[in-house]
C-alpha cells in the first residue's frame, strides 16, 4: 500500500477529529484549536517514524511530516523532533529544518494578527 496514502490520511484523520471534538465542545479560539489538533497530529507521526525507524520498517514519508508543520503541526514537530531525537539532525535532513523554521514564523505571524491585532 502507498505509504503517502496510508499516512495522510492516517495524520488526517489525527489531525481533523480533535480539532472537531475541541472546537465544537469549547468556546475556545478556532486557530489556537486547529494548531493544537494538528500538533497533536504531527507529535503522533513523529512517535510512529522513530518506532518504524528502529525496527525497519515502513517510514513515513518527510513530505508529509512537512505539511503536517505546514498545516499548524508545527509545535508538534519541534515537540517529537527533540523529544525523540528523531530527524534532528540538520546535515541528513535541511529541508525539514527549513519547513520548520519558516511555518513556526509564518503561524506565529498569523498569531499575532489573528489574536491580538
């Protein structure tokens, strides 16, 4: 089976339950609610890699951890990256450093005009 298709839906689906569940059942910020539901997402993906990766097995693809730090999963990636060692290394993997950086200051721009501007 695709590993693209198996993940993404499976971050998918990690991602748009919680964020559901959180925003209809609180009165709580619709952002704030969707970049925890998907930093919930990405922490998740990060924990599966790192076990995929010590037995070997299927891995997640980085596109889609990229677009899960893209999407507002960005905390959740810094969280599982350190957490777990896992794609730290920014020699054997630049563009996950580069997808990172630029969403965590893309969606921190967006914080500041959406919250308190």
């Amino acid at each position: 089976m695709n590993p693209y298709l198996v993940f993404g839906l499976l971050s998918i689906a990690l991602g748009v339950i919680p964020f559901l569940l959180v925003y209809l059942n609180t009165g709580w910020h619709p952002y704030l609610v969707w970049l925890g539901a998907w930093s919930f997402s990405a922490f998740v993906l990060y924990v599966i890699d790192k076990t995929l990766a010590k037995a070997k097995g299927l891995r997640i693809p980085e596109l889609i951890l990229n677009l899960l730090a893209v999407v507002g999963g960005f905390a959740g990636c810094w969280a599982g990256m350190f957490a777990f060692h896992h794609k730290s290394n920014r020699s054997k993997h630049p563009i996950m450093w580069l997808v990172l950086i630029a969403s965590t200051i893309g969606h921190a721009a967006l914080i500041v005009v959406w919250l308190i501007f």
